[in-house]
C-alpha cells in the first residue's frame, strides 16, 4: 500500500496490522471456547470499536448477536472528563443476556465503569469485557478487563479505530502521533 499522508504524522508504530490482525484472531479462538454453549451478545462501543468489532466476530464463530452503544466523556480532548454520557443507546432488550463488551482502549476506566454499572441496571446477567488495547497506569477506576490484546504504554495512541479529533481511526496500524500534531 502508498504510503498516505497520515503516515506522516506518525512518529512511531506500535502495533502493525499484521501483529494485530494476529492477536484477534486468538482472543477470538479464546472468546469462542468460554462461550461456545451460550448465546451472548456483543456490544460494541462507538466508534472507536467499529474496525476491533468487525474482524473479532469473524474470529469468533459463535451464533450470537451485535448491539453497539455510543458514549462521550472526551470532547476533542485527550483525557476522559470522568463524565460520561450515551449518546446512543442499545436497541436491544439485555434483561438475562450474556454481553460481551467490546471496546477499542480502556484508559482510566471511566466509560468501561459507567457502562458495566448501566448494563446490570439494565438486568444483563453477566458482563464481559474485551478491550484491544489496555494502559493499565491510568486506571481511576476500579475495572479490569477480561480479555486484553495488548497492554500499552501512557502514550496516546491513533489508528485501527482510534481517533485525535475524529482522524486517523482509518489506519490499519496503531501508532504513536507526533507532538507537533497537537499544537
Ligand atoms: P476511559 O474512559 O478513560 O477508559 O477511555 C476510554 C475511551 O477513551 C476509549 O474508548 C477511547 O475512545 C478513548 N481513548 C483513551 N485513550 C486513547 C488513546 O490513546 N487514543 C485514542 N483514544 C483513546
Ligand atoms: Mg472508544
């Protein structure tokens, strides 16, 4: 593939597409063998999930189904205000249901915190919670994924469905911005 534009504004890879693409494939083999019995029911949260959703579900071949939910805490920043709000909601009733959460990057743990809470209140009898990506050094929340592709450093990160100020979310890589991007 040319290289892009966006490539420029990169100032290192952290995670290639093949190396990801390679980590899905066996968190889906793992997800497959808890939940191959059940009916589960995964639920993506947007947008940063749109690409980890599409290739995890192809890589877990149960019958199942997909709900996503949309949230905002972060404006254009890049820090979570704490304060989390829905912006879309499931359009699903979720009263006994097994849910897989699905979820780009769990950072302070503030949205994964607020939507586990939510979930149960919403009577889901069990929630489960996968993030591709995890900086476990900012966590201010008492949540722990259940399953995680890769552990990050405290760096912010771009690509595969992660954004800055909406762009890059379109990089089959995940890389690190450069700091003259956010001045
Ligand atoms: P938390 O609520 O602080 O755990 O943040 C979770 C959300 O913040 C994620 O779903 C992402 O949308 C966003 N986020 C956190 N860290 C990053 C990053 O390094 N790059 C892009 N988005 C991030
Ligand atoms: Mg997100």
């Amino acid at each position: 593939m040319a290289n892009s534009m966006m490539d420029q504004d990169i100032l290192r890879v952290l995670h290639s597409e093949e190396e990801i693409h390679a980590r899905v494939q066996e968190l889906g083999s793992q997800i497959y063998e808890e939940f191959k019995d059940r009916n589960p029911l995964f639920v993506g949260v947007l947008k940063g999930c749109f690409l980890f959703m599409a290739d995890i579900i192809r890589a877990c071949q149960i019958k199942s189904e997909i709900e996503f939910i949309a949230v905002s805490s972060y404006g254009n920043a890049r820090e979570s205000s704490g304060n989390v709000q829905i912006t879309r909601d499931l359009g699903h009733d979720i009263t006994g249901r097994d849910l897989i959460v699905v979820e780009d990057i769990l950072d302070s743990g503030n949205t994964l915190y607020f939507l586990t809470q939510y979930f149960m209140t919403k009577g889901a009898a069990s929630v489960t919670i996968v993030t591709l990506f995890d900086k476990p050094e900012r966590r201010e929340k008492p949540i722990k994924a259940d399953y995680v592709g890769f552990q990050v450093p405290n760096e912010f990160i771009v690509g595969y469905g992660l954004d800055y100020r909406q762009q890059y979310r379109n990089l089959p890589y995940v890389g690190v911005l450069k700091p003259e991007i956010y001045e």
